[in-house]
C-alpha cells in the first residue's frame, strides 16, 4: 500500500510527483547556492581579515618612517599577486576624496563619471584615463565605485570593482564611447578590484592606502584581438567596447606595468597636494602651543640625563678657544680640544708575537690588553648666536626633528641611509633619533641618541630651555634594538643646547657638541674639521628667522627698559665691577682739557695726565649732553 487512493485520476497522482520532484530539486538548488554563499562568505571574511593585517602594517610603517615623502610599497615582500602601498597626503580626507571623484580632460590622470548616484553610499560609476610617457602605453581603468564613511573619523574607504562593457546599457556605452580618447595601439584597459582607504593623520593629513589587485582586463584583450582579426573598423566610431589594443609582451613585464600604473596615480596624488613646508610648521606650532603646557614631568632618568651634560657644559665653557678669524662675525665659534685614553693592545700585542696560527687564542694578549694605551683628540665644537625668533619656536625647530625639511637636508647630505625616531618613550618628553651617515672614505657611521628637553624660569622673569642629547646606551630601556644595522659603525654623540630668551620675539642659542667616530686614524685636522662642520646650524637659524635689524633692536631695548623699571638686585661680581669702575672715574676729578665737540649740545673733555701731573698711559674721556629720552632708554640705547 503506497498510501494513494483508489478512486484517485492518473491524471492527479502524475502531478502530484511532478510538484514532488520539482520540489526536491528546489531544495537541491538552494543547497547548492547556500554552500557556494557560504564558501564566497568565508572567502569574503578571510580576505578582509588579510586586509586588515595589510592596512594595520602599511600604517604602522607610514607612522615609522616619519616626515618623508614618497610611496610606500610592500608588494614585494607578498607571494600573492595583491598589491599594497600607501602614503601620506598633505591635506584632509575630504579634499582627497573631492579630488578622486572630480571630473577632468586634462592631466595625466583623466576622470569622468559615467553614472553617479545621489547619495555617496551607493554604486558610482568611473572611468580613469592614466597617460604616461615612455613605453609602456596608457592605460584605462572602468570600475564601480562604492563609497563608505570610516566609523568614529572623518576618513572614507572608496571600494573599486572592474566592470565590463556588456554590463552597461546601451545608452551608457554610447556616451563610454562619445567619450573614450582617440584610441592608441599602446593604450591597456586595467581591472582594479580593490580599495582605497583615505584616514585622518597627524597636523590635518591623510593616511592614503591601496590594497588590492591590479592586473590586465584579458578578457577585453581577446575580444580585442578577434574583433581586429574579424575585419577592419574604425575604433572611434564602433560603439563596441573593443577599441583598445595592447603591445605584445611577457606577463611578467605586463603585470609589473599594470603596478606601476596605479603606484604612478598615487605620486600624482601626493604631488597635487604637496606642501611639506606647511606641514613642518603646523608641527612646531603643535609643539609650542599644545606640548609645552602639557608636557609630562622630567622622569628620574631624564634629569639625571641633564644634569649630567649641564655639568659637563659648566666644565667646559672655562676651555673654550675662540676659532680663528670669528671675532668680527655675529656668530660666536669656539672649538676645545681634549686628549682621550684609548685601547690600542691588539697592534701593539700583534707586533711584539708576531704571526699566529688562525685559530689560536693569546690569553696573555686577553689578559693584558688594558696595559697598552694610547691618546687621541676628542674635539668639541661650541657656538653662540642670537636668533630673530622667539625660545619657545626655537624649542620646537631644534627640538622637532621629524620634519620634511630635517629630511631632506640629510638626503641632500648622506643620501638614502639610516633615519628612523621613536616618540612617546614611556609616555615621557624624550624621544630617539636613529641616524646614518657617510663619512668617506670611512665606513658609515650609526648614531643612536637620545633627546630630551627642560624649561627654566630666570630670576628676570624669562624663560630659558635647555636641550640634552646623550648617547642611546645611556638610557636605561630599549632602543632600536630590531633596526637592521648592516654594515654601519655605531659612533657615539653628546651635546647641550641652551636656549636663553632675549624678547619675546628673540633669544640667544648657545651649543656644545662633540661627536665620536670611533677611529684612531683620523689626525686632528681632520677632527676640527667635522668639528667645525656644526656652524652650519648656527648660519642656517640665523638665515632662516632673519628680520629687520632695526625692528630686533627696538623690540630688546623695549624690554631691557621694563626690566631696569622693575629693577633686578645684583649679584657678588656684579656689584664688584661697579665698585671698581667708581673707584677708577670717581677719583679723576681734576686735569681733564675741553675738546672739541662735534655737535654743539654735547660737551666733550679727554684727561692725558694723572693726579700725579705725569702722562698717563692711556688718555680718559668723557661727553656729556641731554637726550630727549627718559633715562632707562638711554642706557638701553647704549
């Protein structure tokens, strides 16, 4: 008994198998179609975890690698065929978003829109036209675009999918083709599936990253080829979209152009909104109107750190011998030279047992090594200067070395080595510098220093800062221990800044410096020389923030005439000078001569002989006058 009724029409039961078998095969179907979703699911959420391990690291690095310009690619270090590259443009997230999805017929990279929706959260559809120069074509980019708000910033995340001809209507086409340029036998349409992701970034700029794929439309090329093969038409008038033809050539060179094409439209994007300079001031204006008041107190190692330069400073200004032919400038040079003791055991050792075996281990040679010393010259190099700027701004420029300036000055200098920082030490003030330089015909020489700064309080009421820099092994945590070094010599530096307000628009920059190269070859010429090399800094600050004198001049007699209103009490040698000159002028009372005088207000007498009646040595004057001034502005004028 299969369950049917008797009285049941065949008619009936056959209809009754056919919506049954229909039905198992729907549900065979939707089985299928769910597995494949499921799989394209979990194929959609591996790759967007992969995405976001490839976002996390170019950022990381694009924080790392500081104030340089330029593009960041690690496609290299990827066996996929993903592309990921990334770079920091010089203005907010909005204007590089306007700027992606504006229209334009000129440039090297032309963009229209085909289809636009009204709200940016849906489909836009795009057509760019990348021209280069050279040999390797130009290339067209038809894609959706989908536009996204990046949750909790003001960043976005453009999504691109490549689309084909024959998805659009017919209406669409016809305008793709109104408006496709005249077609060029080197010209290649590319597939850019991907996402470009515009975050905000430090002092108003954008983190602006691509991970994706870029490759060859082959699909369009082989339609291409058959349509060419077919018969002869002419490419601007076919509203077929098979108006492209590519130059014949390897993969390899194909895909590497197809990269190269896209990491191109983003150097143009960076130059477009390139402006180092204003970037470089809106740090330092960070610097002195947000870190100054809200920088954290001097942790143990920090202060001990300065003391310990601000001693050896205080020990060394009794030493300073001014440089040569200096006296005249503006620019006050000083250079001192110190003999250090150094080890020098191994050629020495190796002279007195000559040759040995390959292998062999001198334990007397280990043992007695510190019993053979030698001396070489440690020079330091010390200058003064007053700068047309204010202390705090000279804090920030001498202080906020990640600059885009600082970084090209050393390109400029040592070309592509070392440059690395690491900020927010331990949530402290201090901050590390790790940098390379090229001393031909030397090896390359690694410095890892350490910065930190103070702010004082003078008894006048201004401030002054002080800036220490000291050898990174000095600081008691870690460093740079995970920097490849190569084949660099680690050098060692040590110096002070100190940064003594004046005005509140000018100060005096005062610094000590000696850097050790680690080599016992170099003759004390050459040591003065690098020495030396250090009054560039001093030329460039005063070149860099020069004003009018005669605005400078009246801004420092303004003040110094407040501070002799307020009065300031005088210390030990101070009050010993004015003793002394009283003692000198006060007891020449009589043998002084009149003299002629230039102006007629002014009375003017010059003493030749003592109270003794002899010829003096040296002859005494005197001018007095009235001045339509107050007191405390003539002294200041003086």
């Amino acid at each position: 008994d299969d369950g049917r009724k008797a009285d049941e029409p065949e008619e009936s039961r056959k209809k009754k198998r056919m919506t049954s078998f229909s039905s198992i095969t729907r549900m065979k179907l939707k089985r299928e179609e769910f597995d494949r979703l499921s799989s394209l699911a979990a194929s959609n959420t591996r790759n967007e975890l992969d995405n976001q391990q490839a976002l996390k690291a170019l950022t990381h690095q694009l924080i790392q690698r500081g104030s340089v310009e330029g593009i960041l690619n690690l496609s290299a270090k990827l066996d996929s065929k993903k592309t990921e590259l990334g770079t920091v443009i010089h203005e907010t997230p909005e204007k590089v978003l306007d700027f992606l999805l504006s229209e334009t017929k000129e440039g090297i990279l032309r963009r229209s829109i085909i289809h636009k929706s009204e709200r940016r959260d849906k489909f836009t559809l795009i057509k760019w036209n990348h021209f280069q120069k050279g040999a390797q074509g130009d290339f067209e980019y038809l894609m959706k675009a989908n536009i996204r708000t990046l949750e909790g910033t003001p960043g976005f995340i453009i999504g691109l999918m490549p689309l084909k001809i024959s998805d659009l209507t017919k209406k669409v086409q016809e305008r793709l083709h109104k408006d496709r340029p005249f077609a060029n036998k080197r010209s290649k349409r590319l597939r850019l599936d991907g996402e470009f992701r515009v975050s905000p970034f430090e002092h108003g700029q954008s983190a602006l990253t691509f991970i994706g794929t870029v490759e060859v439309d082959e699909e369009f090329q082989r339609t291409a080829t058959i349509v060419k093969a077919e018969r002869k038409f002419d490419p601007i008038s076919s509203v077929r979209g098979t108006s492209t033809y590519f130059l014949k050539g390897s993969e390899t060179s194909t895909s590497a152009s197809a990269e190269t094409s896209i990491i191109n439209i983003i150097e143009m994007i960076e130059s477009k909104f390139s402006q180092p300079d204003v970037i470089d001031e809106r740090k330092k204006e960070h610097f002195v109107n947000v870190t100054i008041p809200t920088v954290p107190q001097l942790t143990k190692d920090e202060d001990n750190m300065l003391g310990r330069v601000q001693k050896l400073e205080k020990s060394l200004s009794t030493k300073l011998k001014r440089v040569k032919g200096s006296l005249k400038g503006d620019i006050d040079r000083f250079l001192i030279r110190e003999d250090v003791v150094v080890s020098s055991g191994d050629k020495k050792r190796k002279k007195k047992h000559g040759k040995r075996k390959k292998n062999h281990i001198d334990e007397d040679k280990i043992a007695l090594i510190d019993d053979f010393k030698s001396t070489h010259k440690t020079v330091w190099a010390s200058f003064g200067v007053t700068v047309d700027k204010s202390a705090k701004d000279i804090l920030a420029e001498l202080y906020e070395r990640d600059t885009y300036e600082q970084t090209t000055l050393h390109s400029r200098k040592y070309g592509n080595t070392i440059r690395k920082f690491r900020h927010n030490i331990d949530r402290s003030r201090s901050f590390f510098q790790c940098i390379g330089v090229d001393i031909k015909p030397l090896d390359k020489r690694l410095f890892e220093i350490w910065y930190t700064w103070k702010e004082f309080k003078m008894k006048n009421g201004l401030s002054s800062y002080m800036i220490g820099l000291a050898p990174l092994n000095d600081y008691q945590g870690i460093g740079f221990g995970d920097l490849e070094k190569g084949d660099f010599v680690l050098g060692e530096t040590t110096g002070v800044y100190n940064i003594t307000e004046i005005s509140p628009n000018t100060c005096r920059v005062t610094k000590f410096q000696v850097i050790n190269i680690k080599s016992t070859k170099l003759p004390t010429v050459a040591l003065d020389f690098f020495a030396k090399n250090q009054y560039k800094e001093a030329t460039r600050l005063q070149e860099k923030f020069r004003r009018n004198s005669k605005e400078v001049d009246a801004e420092v007699r303004e003040v110094l005439v407040e501070r002799m209103k307020e009065g300031c009490k005088l210390d030990k040698k101070q009050e010993k000078i004015f003793e002394e000159l009283k003692t000198l002028f006060g007891s020449e009372i009589e043998g002084w001569e009149h003299l002629e005088s230039p102006k007629e207000r002014v009375k003017m007498e010059i003493k030749r002989k003592g109270q003794n009646g002899k010829k003096i040595r040296i002859a005494l004057g005197r001018a007095e006058g009235m001045a339509d001034c107050t007191a405390e502005e003539a002294a200041a004028w003086y």
